[in-house]
C-alpha cells in the first residue's frame, strides 16, 4: 500500500472496476435503449379504456403547453389530471 492507495492485485480490484470510462459512455445509449424498451412494455397489456385515460391527460398535457404567449402556469388541476 503505497502512497494511500491499495495494491492493484486480482483480488482487491473487481472485473468492473477496470474497464476503460470509454467503454461506459460507449454503452449508455444502448443502455438508454434498453430502458426505454422496458417501459413501453406495460403499454401493451393496458385495457382500452386505461389507454384512452393516458393519451386524455397526454393530449391535456400538450395543451396546455401549446398556449402561445407567456409560458403558463402548471395547476395543481393539470398536475392531478
């Protein structure tokens, strides 16, 4: 243990822990990808009529962003809808 640091010998440093930061930022749109993926997923075994309820508050949502002039206030209203 030199200079405050542990040793670099198999056991004290795990397979993770070694991989270039390259590699990191190489897989996080594919790990982005992924979780989008999986949460589309409930999309499919929602009923019609708990799917209509999400695209209402989606379609109230886009309303009331699409206001032209100043950007508006978010109610407690639209934020319980």
């Amino acid at each position: 243990m030199t200079d405050g640091r542990p040793d670099r010998d198999e056991d004290s440093v795990s397979q993770w822990a070694v991989i270039p930061c390259k590699m990191h930022l190489a897989m996080w749109p594919l790990f982005k990808l992924v979780m989008l993926l999986l949460q589309c997923i409930p999309t499919f075994f929602r009923s019609r009529n708990n799917q209509a309820i999400v695209e209402l508050a989606l379609r109230q949502q886009l309303a009331t962003y699409a206001l032209k002039g100043p950007k508006p206030r978010i109610t407690s209203v639209d934020r319980t809808f």
